[in-house]
C-alpha cells in the first residue's frame, strides 16, 4: 500500500526512513534476539539508548550544561499540572498568557495550585493573534510566566519570544519543538508532547534549568516531582522504552537533515508555499493575523462548511488526509511537522488549486 501524506496535528507524520530503520530493527535489536520493547529498561542496550536520545537532544537545541533532559510520560497535559505544583514555590503566583484552547487548560489546572493570573489574551480576538507580552505586565515576585509557543488548534505562534527578565519562562512547546533554531536559555523550562516533531504517543519531554528543580511541596508525589526524574535519570520507574527509542531515530534523522537551522529553512519554505497560495486565492482563506501565524499548523476555510466537507472528502481520495480542523474551530488545518516533504505540501496546493478552479 502506498503511503498517503498525513496532515494530522498529532499523533502526526514521521518520518519515513525513521519508520523503515525501526521496522528493520523491531524483531532483533542490535543483534539481541530481542525487539527494543523486550528490552529491560536498565540493560545496557536500553542504556545506549536513552542516553544517546539525550545526547542527540542536547546536540540538537544546544542545550547548555545546566540544564537536564527529563523524558516522562502523562503528556503535556500532566505538564499543566507538574509545572504549577513544581515551580509554584517562592510566591505561589504565575503569569500565563492565554493564547487557545491549551494554554486555557494549563491555566485551569494552575488555578487549583496557586495565584494565577492572566497577563494577556486574545480571546476576545478569537485566538486569531499573539497578544503582545513586554516585561511592564509581568509580576516581578511571579515564580514563572507561562506561555504556548505554538498553539496547534489556532494556528498562531510566537515569533518573539518574551522578555520575563528574572522570571522563568515556561513554554509549552508541544507543537514546535525542534521545528526551528531556539535559545534554550531564554526559557526556565521547555515541555512537550513527543507525537508531533519528536515520535510516538507516550513520551513527554521535558527540558528544565536546574535551579528550578527541588521546589515542589513535601506532599507531591514522587512521579510528579522533576527531582525524581532527575536524580534518576528518568529511570526512576519504567519509562516509555520504545518511544524513546523512536525519538532516538528521530533525532538522528534531524542530525542528518543539517540540524535545526536546516530543518527551519525548510519548514519555513513548506509553510510560504501554501500561505502563499492561500493569500492569493479567491475561495481560502486563513483566520490568522499574518504576524501570528504558525508554521507547522496551518488552519484555513473555504466560503462554506459544505464546500468545507467537501474538501477534506476529496482530498481524501488524492492521499491527503486528516485535513478536517479542530472540532472546536472547524474549517481545515495542514500541519506541516517536521517529517512533511515538500512534495506533500506542493499535492497539497496543487489539489487546493483544482478544487477552486472547479467550484468557485
Ligand atoms: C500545544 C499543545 N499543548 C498540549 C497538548 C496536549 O498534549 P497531550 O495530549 O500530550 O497531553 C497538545 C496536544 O495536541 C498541544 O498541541
């Protein structure tokens, strides 16, 4: 069977060589006898495993030294829960920026562990735009500011990271990590879901300064407290072997791409072609301001939610598929993660072209 291109925002796209290495290594690991998912968690074959995974992460977004690699699972979802109980130490507030449906949830979980405020939103804008974020609004005494850096349901992303000065910024990355070239040290701490830019569902990565371990409360359970983690170099329980693995393989694809900074050109490329083709079309459009927008998740309407259907129905024959919006938005999205060839984004346009040509 043919591979279709899969415009899914997550479980996404990977890519297919990874797919291949692992399909050729899944019954007889390295010469184990043994597929990775039989392996112990603390042999020496899983021991390579996950500290290259580390290594090559590290190598990837130039983490510097103080900073540790935790890999967890519970998703970023969990993430919304740790941060707050974690960090929330020293004052007990926290800034958030509420830019779409996650960062509300993360703001919803925060609530119920301390004084949260929002500092900035676009809500009443219909998440269509980054509201803007300077020092001025911040909290001085907050423990931490939080933000998502790429909001996959809306489409939006930041383009400038905020100035917290003193404050640790916390991002949710789950949508564009290792999607671009970033600073690590403007962020205290980095989370993300691994089933977009990094494997399989199951794994959570977390990327934390580590000052900001060792401040969560006496009573929080061992499994959500980042010191465990740490002092146990995620291997304080059985952590998600195989998806460790994937996000080895991954990360070796991205090593052999030319790394982030390649990674990005193409990614900004794939993005222009169909932003481009949307811009001059008579029958899409996109809801994002042009400062804001994403360039993994790609939301756009047509004029109607008929020809909207009927859209995604087509497309679906022509190979392209789970291009249906986030049921709260509706329209369609194309996330174009880091394992979208080009040539999907350019069937992508080419069947967009046709379909205007033929309805509008
Ligand atoms: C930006 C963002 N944050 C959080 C989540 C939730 O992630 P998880 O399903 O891993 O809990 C998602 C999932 O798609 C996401 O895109």
């Amino acid at each position: 069977m043919e591979r279709i291109y899969n415009f899914s925002a997550g479980p996404s796209i990977l890519p297919l060589p990874v797919l291949e290495k692992a399909q050729q290594e899944l019954v007889n690991y390295a010469d184990s006898g043994m597929s990775v998912m039989e392996l112990s968690h603390r042999s020496e074959l899983f021991t390579e495993i996950i500290t290259g995974a580390e290594q090559l992460l590290r190598e990837l977004m130039t983490i510097p030294e103080n900073y540790k690699v935790l890999f967890v699972q519970g998703g970023a979802s969990q993430q919304f829960a740790m941060v707050p109980m974690n960090l929330l130490g020293k004052s007990g507030k926290a800034d958030y920026v509420n830019t779409g449906s996650w960062s509300k949830k993360a703001i919803k979980e925060a609530e119920k562990y301390g004084d949260i405020r929002v500092i900035a939103s676009s809500e009443d804008a219909n998440f269509t735009h980054i509201p803007a974020v300077n020092s001025s609004i911040i909290n001085p005494e907050a423990d931490y500011v939080h933000i998502t850096t790429n909001n996959t349901i809306e489409g939006t992303a930041f383009h400038n990271i905020p100035d917290t000065g003193d404050v640790p910024l916390v991002a949710d990355m789950s949508s564009n990590i290792l999607s671009e070239d970033i600073d690590v040290s403007q962020f205290g701490l980095i989370y993300a879901g691994a089933q977009k830019n990094i494997g399989p569902a199951g794994l959570t990565v977390v990327v934390i300064r580590e000052d900001l371990i060792g401040k969560a409360s006496e009573n929080c359970p061992a499994m959500l407290n980042y010191q465990t983690h740490s002092d146990s170099g995620s291997l304080y329980n059985t952590p998600p072997t195989f998806g460790i693995y994937m996000a080895k393989l991954v990360f070796e694809w991205i090593k052999e791409a030319g790394g982030l900074k390649e990674i990005e050109q193409v990614n900004r490329h794939k993005a222009e072609i169909l932003y481009d083709f949307i811009e001059k079309s008579d029958l899409f459009s996109s809801p994002v301001e042009k400062g804001s927008r994403s360039i993994m998740n790609i939301p756009f309407v047509s004029t109607s939610a008929e020809l909207d259907a009927a859209f995604i129905k087509e497309a679906k024959v022509r190979g392209l598929e789970t291009l249906k919006g986030h049921r709260s938005v509706g329209g369609m999205r194309a996330s174009l993660y880091n394992a979208m060839p080009v040539e999907g984004v350019q069937s992508l346009v080419t069947f967009m072209k046709e379909f205007e040509d033929h309805y509008k």
